[in-house]
C-alpha cells in the first residue's frame, strides 16, 4: 500500500478538527518495513505527526488494534515507559478506509540488526542493550492500577490463554500442514508451567527494532508497535527478545546466532537476563525453556499470517514474502530447542 491511498482531503479536515494548531496542507509518506499496521509520516504546516492505521482488506480476528495501541500509549504517558505523545484515535472507517490514530513524530534511530554495526564501539553496544533491558523492566515495573490499565487483560494464566489465541489464529491462516508446527501444538499444552501469579503490561513484541533510539546517545526515546501489548506475564517479553537473537544474521529477522557477542560487546542472554531479574526484583527464572518455544512458536504462527494476508493480496510492504517462508525455519528450531532439553 503507498501513501497515495490516504485521502489527504478527508484526513486533513479531520485532524484540524481534533488536533490543536494543525493547518496547512498536508502531505503523507509510508515508512518502509513492518507487517501489521501501516504506518505514515504526516507533514503540515511545518510539524510532523505519525499515523498508524489498519491495513484495508480482510483481517484475522482481533489483529490490527490499533485501538489498544493508542489506548496503552497514552496511559503510559506519565510512567518510566519512554513513549510518543498521542493526539487522536479515530474510530470512524470513513474518512480514510480503516480505524487509524495518530501520535507524536520523534527523530531518532530505529537499529534493524542486533548486531549493531553502527555503533562507535563495545561501550556503545552494551550501552544499547543495557538501556533495551532497562525499558524492559521498566515497563514490568508500571503500576497497571495508578496508569487505568487494570482491565487491560483477561485473568487466569497468560500462557494458556496465548497458546489458545495463536493456535487459533495459525488454524484461521494455515496454509499446509507442517509436521514442526503440529508437534509444538502437542508438546506446549503438555509441558505449560503451572501458573505463577506473575503479571505486568506485556509489550508482546519486544524486540531491538520496535523501539526508536536517541539520535546520538544509546538511550530508548520510545518504544514502538503496541498492537500485541496486553495484561500478562513478564517472562515472555523477556523470552521473546532473547529468542529473536536464535535467529541467524541474515535475512529479514536478523538474529545473533553464530556471532561472537563477547568481541562486540554485546552481552551473553545469562547476562542479559540476570541484569532483568535484578532490575525486577525476579530471584531467578524457572522453566526458561518452555518460554523459548513457545515464543519460536507463537513468531512461527505470527509469519504464518504474514503468508496468509500475501495470498490474499493485503500484505503491507515488499517483504511479506520472505517473511512467510519463516514459518518452517522457526518451528524446527523450535522442535530442535525441545530435542535438545534446552541450550
């Protein structure tokens, strides 16, 4: 989808209407990369914004909330969370096609590879992971009553209830049958932890390039795509990240896998995780295994859904198609985790 399918016409006139001092003629580019919303640079009268919208088309249930991501950012406005400001949320489809809301435009870094070739040296690479880990907890730490987010999420035990979603959602967009995917199906209900009481926002796709960087300094300005956020356990935002950096170097989902973290300054995941647990107040992380595997699952029927929404002609950028062919890749690594008893 290009920014010529945003009316200008209907959306200026809406944003005048709903954002103080906006005016002037307004002008809109997509920003490259991302799969779920489609998301524009909006220019006007000298000021930048931010528009994240639905992709048009049909959609699986329940993707694409846009409403839950404007919701959570403007909650978190107050907090140690760093986050764009929000202006509105609109509800109404026709003024250009889908449910859409616009925030702040920040200048800063968005840093693809986890192996970070842009930094200066070893410092600055352990300066970036290091403040990665402190918006994590950050985020754990967010008192959900003193922000209105305590009916963010349902009760009972998250993982359960996540393996139920995304069992769904990769039954909703299957395209062929995968002896990997069918196997994770059996073992994660069968190897599910009892549930431990633990509960916080969950960011739901935490990772190195869903978050902007100070343009200078190795400090979080924002974090970014809130469409997967919701009340849950800590643990799989956590397991979620330190899972990305399995993949390998190349490809669109760039990993760590093979890299020599030491020589770069990038520290090992016992590092990475024991800093977390410290900043948390966690004493030490059970059944870590299960939390890997289901987060190589749950990114396996995400992609899946990358290559339904390709066939269906409503993928929202050029690499959707790589991104699709993952689904394999990820279950058998995952399958792999399981035959190995861990790492």
């Amino acid at each position: 989808m290009s920014a010529r399918q945003l009316d200008t016409r209907r959306l200026a006139a809406f944003l005048a209407d709903h954002i103080p001092d906006f005016d002037g003629e307004l002008t809109a580019e997509k920003f490259a990369g991302g799969q779920s919303n489609p998301t524009f640079k909006l220019n006007a009268g000298g000021r930048s914004y931010v528009l994240r919208r639905k992709p048009p088309g049909q959609l699986l249930p329940s993707a694409h909330a846009v409403d839950r991501e404007y919701r959570i950012i403007s909650a978190l406005a107050d907090t140690d969370v760093p986050v764009p400001r929000t202006y509105v949320l609109c509800e109404d489809e026709s003024v250009i096609g889908s449910m859409f809301y616009v925030m702040e435009f920040l200048e800063g870094r968005i840093l693809w590879d986890p192996s970070l070739p842009e930094a200066r040296d070893k410092a600055e690479r352990a300066a970036i992971y290091d403040a990665m880990n402190q918006t994590l907890a950050a985020l754990h730490n967010v008192d959900v009553d003193a922000v209105g987010l305590a009916d963010y999420g349902r009760p009972g035990n998250y993982f359960e209830r996540q393996l139920g979603r995304w069992t769904k959602q990769y039954r909703a967009s299957e395209t062929e049958t995968m002896a990997d995917m069918e196997q994770l199906l059996q073992w994660l209900p069968a190897n599910m932890p009892a549930d431990d009481g633990s509960i916080s926002l969950v960011h739901g796709d935490y990772r190195l390039d869903n978050m902007m960087f100070h343009p200078e300094q190795p400090r979080v300005i924002a974090l970014l795509d809130w469409e997967l956020s919701t009340l849950g356990h800590p643990l799989a935002d956590l397991a979620n990240q330190c899972m990305v950096w399995m993949l390998p170097g190349e490809g669109s989902m760039k990993g760590l896998a093979g890299i020599d973290r030491q020589a770069l300054g990038i520290p090992s995941d016992e590092e990475y995780i024991a800093r977390y647990c410290e900043r948390t107040g966690r004493d030490g992380i059970d059944n870590w295994n299960f939390y890997l595997v289901f987060s190589l699952f749950r990114l396996a029927a995400i992609v899946q859904g990358i290559k339904h929404r390709v066939r269906l002609g409503t993928a929202s950028s050029a690499e959707a198609e790589e991104r699709g062919n993952l689904v394999a890749p990820l279950s058998r690594l995952a399958v792999e985790l399981i035959q190995s008893g861990g790492r």
